[in-house]
C-alpha cells in the first residue's frame, strides 16, 4: 500500500477510535452521578417507589452497557432519543427535531465568522511574518496579544454598547426563527459574527505569524534566495509547497476554537444556536440534549483536526515519495 | 580553605541573585512593568477587600438601581448590592477560586507528565491516550456537561476544571521534560546509580521550570476565563457570592438601556488577564533569547 | 556567459576592503568581523579556515553581498568584478546570485527544498535567469551530475532530496552551483557532515569541477588537511580578525603566527604506544540490538588492559558508541559478557553494585549537555564525591578544590555555573567530575570532536597527564585518527558493529591492512597537499 494511504487511514482509525472514547466518557460522566439521577430530580424525599417509576419510564434501569450501545447506535443514525424536559405521557419530543434547526442557526453563524476570519487573518499573519519588526508587526503584534486576552462576552457587550445601543446601527439581540430571510439573517449575525472574527483572528493571526516565520527559517529558503531567484517565487514556489501543513493545522485549531467560542456569544446576543441550547439543557439538566450537544460538538473539534493532520500528510513529500 | 570562606562565599553567592532579579526588573519593558502592577492591585483588593470595600459583601440595605453618588460611587444593582463594593469582593472569589484551580490542575499535570516521561512504557502509554481522548472534548463543553451532572457548586468547579486543565498541563509537562530526560546530565546521574528522586528534583525539575512557570500564567488566564465564562452563563461561582462573570450576566439587560455598568466588571476580568500575559510575553522573550543567545 | 568582461585568469575577480559585520545578540550589535580585507583572483580558490566563532561564514557569504538576519555589513567595500556590491540595488545582486556567484551550504539534506525534484532544483538557477532553456538545463544539469561522479547521472536528478545519500546530495548541490558556471562559488564547509570515507569522493569531485569550469571558490572549513587540498591559498581568521595569509605550501611550511602554529600542534602530539597484559575490561561476544531491530553490535569482542588507552574508531553506524553504552549498562547484551577484573557485569544498570558504578565513569563529546545547567561546578563535581565517598561539607568542598587544582582551574571556579565557563573549561569540569569518583576505567565518548583544536590538544594534554598520575584506563571512543595517534596505546576499528581489527597503535597503523582499515586509514585527509591527488591516483591504479 502507498506510504500515504497507508498514515491517512491510520490517522482515520486514530480519529474514529478517539471519537469512541469521547462517546464513552460523554456517555459514562452520567453514570458517575452521585445518588443516581432520579434522586437529583426528584428531590432527597422521593419514595423509592417514585424513584423506581421514573428510572423505568426514561429506561435508566437497564444495564449502562446496553444504554451505551442503544445510544450510541441510534446517535450515530441521528436519533439522538427524546428530550427529558416538555415529555408529558405521550407527547415526547425528540432529540433530533429540537436540534436540527438551532444546528443550521450555528452553523450560519460560524460558517459568516470563519469566512471573514480565515483570509483575514492567514493574511494579516503572513504579512506581520514578511514584515517581522515593522511597524504594522508591532502594532498588530500588540493589539492581537490584548484581544486574546479579553473575554468573549467583554467584546461582545463592547460592540453592542457602541454599535447596537448608542449608535443603533444593529440590533443588541440576533433572534431569527425560521423564517428569516436569508439576507435578514445575514444582518442579524452581523455582531455575533463580528465578535468571533476579532477573537478568531487575533489567535489565528498570530499562530499564522510564527509558523511563516519558523519556514522562512529554513535552510532551503535561504538556499532558494541565494539562488538569485525572484522573492515571489521564494515565496510561491519554496516556501508555499511546505507551508500546508502548519496552516492547516493553525486553521482547524482556531475553527475548532470558533465552535467552543459560539456557546458564550451565543447566549449573549440571545441567537436561537446549539450552544445556547446546550447552556439552557445544563440547567434544566436535561440530559439527552446535554449529551447530543457534546457529542456534536466535541466531534466537530475531532474532524476538524483529523482534516488538518490528512492535509498534513498528503503535502507531506517524504510520505508522498518514499524512498 | 576555611568553611568560613566557603560560608562567606555562598552568602555572596546568594546576594548576587538577588541582585540579578533587581537587575532584571529594573530592565524590564514597560508592558511587564504595567502588567506586574496591575496584578499587584489586584492582589491586594483580593487580599483586603473586607478593608477596602466600604459595604458588605452581601449587603442589600440600599435600594436598587441608585445611580453612582459620594455613598455609592458605581450605584447599586437590581438587588440593592453596592456594585464597587461587590467588584472587590469578586476579585477575591474569582481570582481565588481560578488560582487553586489552576495550581491543583498543576501539580496533578506536572506529577503525571513528568513520571510519563521518565518512566515511559505502560504508565506513559496508558496515560497518554486517556489525555488524548480528553483532549478531544473542548475544556467549555465538557465542564458545561459535567457541572449539569454533579451540580453547580464551587467544589465541584474546581475539580471539573482541574481536571481538566491537568490534561492540558500534562501534556507539556511531559513534552519538556522528554526533553530534558534524554540530556547527557541525566543520563550521568543514572550511571552514577543516582535513585529517581534525586532524578526528578535536582537534574529534571531546575531545568523544565521555565517553561512550566510560563505554563502557569498561560494556566492561570485560560482557567480564569472560563470560569467567567461559566460564571457568565450561569452555572459558575452562585450566588451570593460575588463574582465578574455573574455580574455581567445580572446585569446584562442593562446594556440596552445604554447602562455601562455590566462592562465594568467585564473591563476587570479583561484587564488581569491582559496584565498576566504581558508579564508572560516578556519572560517567554527572556528564556527563550537566553537559549538563542549561546 | 552573462560577463561581457573577458575573463583572464589572474585577474581580480573579489577584492573587500575593511569589512566589519556586526552581529545582534541581547538587543545589542557586537562585532563578529572587524576589519578584513580579501583578495581573490579568477580560477582561484581560496580556504577560509578559523575555529568555530571566527566568522568564517559571515565574512564568505558577505563576499556575495549577502548578510544573514540578525547580521548586518557596517563598513567596508565589496566590489566584484567591477560590481559595488554594497552601493548595488537588491535586485542587482540578485542578478549576480546564482548564476555569477553561487553558494554551496554545509548541510545539504537541509538546503534542498523537500518538495521538489532534485533536477528542478539544479535547473531553477539557470531558468530563473533566463540563461538557457529547459531542455538545455535539463541536458547540463546530467552533464554536471556525470562529471561529478553522481551514480545513474541520467535519472539520479529525477529523485526527491530525501531518497539519496548524504554525499550524493552534497554532490548534487554543487552541480546546482554549477549549472550557471559561475565565476565565484562559496563553499561553505561542504563535508563537515560527511563521513570520513565519503568525504574524499565528494572533495574529489568538487576540487575537479572547480578546476574543470576555471572558477574561483571560496572554501570555508574549520580542517586543515582539507584546505590543503582544496586551495591555492589560505586565511587564517580569529574571533573575526585576520590572523595570517600566504599560499597553501607555504602556510603549512612556515606559519608566522603563534596562533597558526598552534593549529597545527595537534597533528604532532603522539604518544609512545605500551602494551599490558593486565586486563581490566573484557567484552566477549558481545551482540546487542535497540528493540528488535538490526543488531547494532555483532559479536564484538574487546580487550582492555589496565592503565592503558584504547581507542575505538568507526564512522557513525560503526556501533562505537553503542559499545559504550553496552558496558555502562545503559544498553544490556543480549547474548556474550563482559568481565570486569574478571567478574561478570551485570547486564544491567539497576543490578550494578554502587561501588561497581564508581569504578567505571564516563565524559561525553558535549559538556553542554553533559553538565546540569542549573548546577554549580560546587555540586557537579562535588556530588560524585557525596554520593560514593560520603563526603560532606567542608570535607567535600576541599576535596572539589583539589580536583578542580588536577584539572588546572583555580578555586575561583567552585561558584561557577556551565554557562559561565568556555568549551574547554566545561570539558575539563566533565573529566573532573569523573576523576571525582576515583575510577579505574573512563570511557570517553568523543570528547574533544565538539571543541576547537586548541582546546582539543589541551584536553588531551591533561587526559594523558592524569592517566600517569593515577593509572586510570581510558577507552576512548572517536572518529578522528589524528586523535587517535596522539592519544591511543591499543586500537579497535570497528564497522557495521562488528570489530575489524584490534590490536597496538603500530601494528593497526601500519601494513598490512584488511581493506576496511586500509579504506578508512587513506581516507583520513592529511597535510600533504598532493595528499588527494596521490590517494586517487593510487586507487585508480588499484582499480585498474
């Protein structure tokens, strides 16, 4: 088998292999409950009679191994079951259904936010990485180490304070419902797309910085400049080929970084997404939500690094040609 | 020669690192020295804050919403708490609970990863794809979903936290310390039949302390902000308890009346985590101009 | 080519004046070169010889007007062949780059672009200036590969860098050099990563290139007996002076300077071989393997005597250092023993008594790593001293003194941290710390080849002066012959981690040779500068 093929379906293996372990650990946080989860709805004075009922009814009398396979067999088909909260006798609400639409809302989002970020920022740092110690590095160099360290939430109130309160430019609260427009819906993620990209870009700029400035060190670079060629083709032809890997990997970092970073920005301006609704299951305790949302969520940081390490290896020309 | 020459000698010795840390200080750049100042302020509140603050923490004698007088010099919430008074007390409660957090998340890190790099072979096997599958999970997510499970509670926090962020903490305790295991001066000190204490502490600990201190105050920020994120979206520090991350979140409504009052302590959680990584940036570009410089 | 100039030899073809090239450390601008001037003619080729921090390759690559980042040119004329390479537009000199002067780097797995073939790369130079066509490059580039003995010269190039050998790519590269038949080439210390035995076929290969195209080199090494080969005339440079200049056969006749002489000692330090029957360390049949892999060590059989120095030679891969490792426990046999005054060693490190670990010490090629940076010379050597002997305090303090008065540094260096010491001080730290112990076998595992020759000399001055004062064995693992001669009573010539040949230094340095002794023996550049013409004729001869 080519080299190649041979890393990327072992990278596959490794990832769907991690993805198994994150299931179990999501699914068996649950069991670690102390007093069981009945006891926690129900209250310290529930009769084991009552316990007993509720346990049956939502089937959390059955062995965990059974559960486990149960669940994740149905996950993995999209059936995520039914929601443990709005389930009166027979009216019960899927798992799936509630999720479905909040899951496009942040997809939306995220989807606006990287679109700008990514270029933005790939090219901000490669040209800070150019320019090492100019002026236009310092200054980015400093105003992106203070962006980091800020809160999402405190950029996020900053934006709606100036540009949605005082200078009514945009809505404070992002509500959509289905129905929305799609252009209408572009203008209402405006500002939550806008305080991603500032975080995003300030992690991926300067990520992006570091790793065009640990090429430029290489020793065939410099190799290709005493050559006497021209800068651009240094550039597109020598650095460029070798530069795949460590910019994939900067970009599904920081994409996977957006996915977390959508749960707060969400709750902020209000916006019908996943994580809000994650942040509402966590304290209804509503746990098969719960457990849906992780398991997207935490499958979305997976592929996304499993997608920066394949690039990796098919740019890779000691794996592409072997020896 | 004397043992008292020799005493002599290793007083001077010790004078001269202390010289060599005002020397330092007095050539540091004007971020750290900002930084280190504004951490200083923040200490202090957080040590002081039932002297400095001129109400109670939960005090709700005032009436709500009064706007910023001589009495109240930021106004008081919804509740009627005088909101400077509860800034100071939050920072006592945030930046005391993101500490120990971040200090146990440390020494359980630093513990495994170190033993992972010196033993190898099953512990570091087995401990590696645990850290591994952990990572996989955002710290956000993942402390949302447990504190959902065992409850909000302060303990339960910091445990979930530090649990987390040990992970994180293991995996570069174990990277620097591969680094230095393979140098030429441990592999000396295991000829000269040397047990793994003396391993440890004398030839492996000096040497990765740098970039671990660093690790800290990276630790330190990351632990912090999550916190008040977790604050923020509710499930974090309760009630009543002060804290940044809950008052932006109890006061957020205000923003749309045009009320600054929630970025405030917004703006201080902002500010710290700004300051420690100033203080950072500088002593990465110290350590690190020091391996380049030889 | 490109020059309309008419190309005489004798000519001036570089001529700096006065360069002074500061270098930033700290935030601060140092000096690295002060004030050089350099001559070179056309079809000549100068060496640049210097220990390292002499500015060596700063001062050649500023002889294409070239400064590295963090270095910068702050006076002083470069003018080539008519061309001010200071007062020149970047676009200027990068007109001249490549295709009127070329670099050749020391590192050739790490100079060639890992994402392309090699041909691209040996044709972009002459494409890129627009000096021939594809084809015609494509043509010259198997050309320039045959002429410098590259195997399979026609498809060779159509290989990625990392699917040819060390030599083969150092070849490869200068064929890239060459591809525009530049007036000027800039060696950069081109076989200091080769093995010993490569090295002659490469250095054949480009001293006949250079020769064949009339064009003048620079040629950097930190190896006399290399430049003797190599160049017409040689400069002596140190700490980024100018030290000494003449031609080839006079420099190494008559050196003026103290400094120069002193480069040359080495190669006259030999110490008068004497055999023991006494042996202290007797490896016998020793196999050893890293996992389940290939055996590293074959069989090998050693003999130490007591009080003597053996020497092991090999290239790397000749499982020498492995040997040690074998002895010292670090890596158990997996089949043979070795006898310890006539007990078996346990395989292991664990299983080893405290006071067996004593008797059997070990120094590193590099102090750097070999010291705890952390660690004061106080406790460096003191622990030793703590560790086997109990002694504590005072007691121990006294005796570190003493060892540091046997290594020839004062007390004063009690309180000194590695950092704060040179190479050679370090070294001498590293041996201190073994005679701590009071052992009765060193193993010193290349010791002096990370140290300048200076010091090198110095330290096995001092190697050999405590091996008579305390009768300590030494066996001493190199790859350096010169070392060898000067240090050794008994040899080892290990290959492939199988022991070729032992026996006393005059019987293994003198006829007659099993050919692998033979081939690393004449491989070993000497002084002579008709050395390499000579070796080739006479394997030409041998072949024929």
């Amino acid at each position: 088998m080519h080299p190649v093929l041979k890393t990327v379906l072992q990278r596959l293996g490794l990832g769907m292999i991690t993805l198994f372990a994150v299931s179990i650990i999501i699914f068996s946080s649950l069991a670690l409950l102390p007093g069981g989860y009945a006891q926690n709805i129900l209250g310290q004075g529930a009769t084991p009679e009552l316990v007993k009922n509720f346990n049956h009814e939502l089937g959390l009398d059955r062995p965990a191994s059974v559960r486990y396979v149960e669940w994740i067999t149905n996950a993995v088909q999209g059936d995520f079951g039914n929601s443990y909260s709005g389930t009166t006798g027979t009216i019960k609400r899927s798992v799936s259904a509630i999720i479905a639409p909040r899951l496009y809302n942040t997809f939306f989002l995220a989807a606006t936010a990287a679109i700008v970020a990514v270029p933005l920022s790939l090219f901000l740092g490669i040209m800070a990485a150019l320019y090492r110690n100019s002026w236009f590095d310092r200054i980015i160099n400093s105003v992106t180490l203070t962006t980091i360290a800020m809160p999402e939430f405190f950029i996020a109130y900053i934006l709606v304070y100036v540009l949605a309160v005082k200078l009514r430019w945009f809505y404070p609260n992002s509500t959509v419902s289905a129905n929305t427009p799609f252009l209408e819906h572009l203008y209402r993620v405006a500002l939550p797309a806008l305080t991603m990209t500032l975080v995003i870009v300030a992690h991926m700029m300067r990520m992006t910085r570091a790793a065009i400035i640990n090429l430029l060190a290489a020793p065939y670079i410099e190799m290709a400049q005493l050559k006497g060629i021209s800068k651009s083709r240094v550039i597109l032809r020598h650095a460029l080929p070798n530069a795949w890997a460590p910019i994939a990997t900067v970009i599904a970092f920081n994409l996977a970084y957006l996915v977390v970073g959508v749960v707060v920005v969400e709750v902020v301006y209000v916006y019908p997404g996943i994580g809000q609704m994650m942040v509402d299951a966590v304290s209804s305790r509503d746990m098969p939500v719960v457990q849906a949302c992780a398991l997207i969520f935490a499958a979305t940081y997976i592929l996304l690094n499993l997608l920066a390490d394949i690039v990796s290896i098919i740019t890779n020309p000691r794996l592409l040609h072997p020896k | 020669m004397s043992a008292i020459q020799l005493e002599t000698r290793l007083i001077k010795g010790r004078r001269t690192l202390w010289q060599n840390i005002v020397r330092t200080l007095k050539a540091s750049p004007n971020s750290a020295r900002f930084g280190m100042i504004v951490m200083l302020i923040y200490a202090l509140c957080a040590i002081f804050a039932p002297w400095i603050a001129p109400f109670p923490e939960a005090d709700t004698s005032a009436k709500g919403m009064l706007p910023s007088s001589w009495t109240h010099i930021m106004g008081t919430d919804q509740t009627g708490h005088d909101f400077f008074s509860r800034l100071i007390f939050a920072a006592r409660n945030t930046i005391g609970i993101a500490l120990i957090t971040a200090l146990l998340s440390f020494f359980v890190g630093s513990t495994l990863g170190i033993t992972a790099a010196l033993q190898r072979g099953w512990f570091d096997q087995g401990v590696s794809r645990v850290v591994d599958a952990f990572l996989a999970i955002p710290v956000l997510i993942f402390a949302l979903m447990m504190l959902s499970v065992i409850g909000k509670g302060v303990f339960n926090l910091i445990m979930i936290l530090a649990l987390l962020d040990a992970t994180r903490v293991f995996r570069l305790a174990r990277a620097v310390a591969l680094n230095a295991v393979v140098m030429d001066y441990v592999e000396s000190a295991r000829l000269r039949g040397e047990g793994t204490r003396w391993i440890v502490f004398r030839e492996i600990v000096p040497n990765i302390l740098p970039p671990l201190i660093t690790e800290f105050g990276l630790r330190f920020c990351f632990v912090f902000l999550t916190i008040a994120a977790l604050s923020f979206l509710g499930v974090g520090i309760q009630p009543p308890s002060a804290d940044w991350g809950s008052m932006v979140a109890e006061n957020k409504s205000l923003i749309s009346y045009g009320y600054a009052l929630p970025l405030y302590p917004a703006f201080a959680i902002a500010l710290l985590t700004v300051a420690v990584n100033l203080v950072v940036d500088w002593f990465l570009q110290r350590t690190s101009g020091l391996r380049d410089g030889k | 080519m490109a020059s309309e100039t008419k190309r005489v030899k004798g000519d001036v073809l570089l001529e700096m004046k006065g360069i002074v090239i500061d270098g930033k450390s700290d935030d601060k601008w140092n000096p690295i070169i002060r004030g050089v001037d350099l001559t070179l003619k056309r079809g000549e080729v100068l060496g640049l010889i210097g220990e390292s921090g002499a500015g060596k390759s700063t001062l050649g690559l500023a002889g294409m007007g070239f400064a590295r980042p963090g270095c910068r040119i702050t006076s002083g004329s470069i003018i080539f062949d008519g061309i001010d390479l200071i007062a020149a537009s970047e676009e200027k000199r990068r007109g001249l780059w490549g295709s009127r002067i070329a670099y050749v780097a020391q590192s050739a797995a790490a100079s060639f672009n890992p994402a392309h073939h090699i041909i691209d790369q040996t044709t972009e130079t002459a494409l890129g200036h627009g000096i021939m066509p594809r084809d015609k490059a494509e043509a010259d580039a198997r050309d320039l590969y045959r002429r410098l003995q590259l195997p399979n010269p026609d498809t060779i190039g159509l290989r990625f860098p990392h699917q040819v050998s060390g030599g083969q790519l150092q070849r490869a590269m200068t064929a890239m050099a060459m591809s525009c038949r530049p007036d000027l080439i800039i060696f950069d210390e081109p076989t200091t990563a080769l093995d010993v035995t490569t090295q002659v076929e490469v250095l054949a290969a480009m001293r006949d290139i250079v020769e064949q195209f009339n064009t003048a080199a620079i040629y950097i090494t930190h190896d006399l007996a290399v430049v003797a080969q190599m160049a017409h005339r040689i400069m002596v440079l140190r700490y980024g002076n100018l030290v000494e200049e003449a031609p080839t056969r006079t420099m190494l006749k008559q050196p003026t300077q103290a400094y120069t002489k002193s480069l040359w000692a080495v190669r006259s330090l030999a110490k008068k071989e004497r055999s023991s029957d006494d042996i202290v360390l007797d490896v016998q049949n020793v196999s050893a393997s890293y996992g389940n892999h290939i055996k590293v060590l074959d069989d090998v059989s050693v003999k130490i005597p007591r009080g003597r120095t053996v020497a092991v030679v090999g290239e790397s891969g000749s499982g020498k250092s492995t040997l040690a490792r074998a002895i010292t426990g670090l890596l158990p046999p997996s089949t043979g023993k070795i006898l310890f005054n006539g007990q078996a060693l346990p395989g292991a490190l664990k299983n080893r008594e405290r006071d067996t670990l004593r008797r059997i010490q070990m120094i590193y090629q590099s102090a750097d790593t070999a010291l705890n940076p952390r660690q004061k010379v106080r406790d460096i050597i003191g622990r030793p001293l703590e560790f086997y002997l109990g002694l504590n305090g005072a007691d121990r303090d006294r005796k570190v003194v003493e060892l540091l008065e046997s290594i020839e540094l004062d007390e004063s260096y009690i309180d000194r941290l590695p950092s704060e010491m040179s190479g050679g001080q370090k070294q001498r730290v590293s041996i201190a710390r073994a005679l701590a112990a009071n052992p009765e076998v060193i193993i010193c595992d290349e010791v002096t080849s990370a140290l300048d020759q200076i010091v090198q000399e110095e330290i096995l001055k001092l190697l050999m002066k405590l091996q008579a004062d305390t009768n300590v064995t030494y066996l001493f693992i190199t790859h350096d012959i010169a070392t060898v001669r000067a240090i050794a009573d008994e040899i080892v010539v290990m290959h492939k981690g199988k022991v070729v040949q032992q026996g006393l230094k005059s019987k293994v340095l003198n006829p007659p040779y099993p050919a692998y002794t033979e081939l690393l023996l004449s491989s070993v550049p000497q002084m002579d500068p008709d050395w390499l013409t000579g070796l080739l004729k006479k394997r030409q001869s041998a072949q024929a």
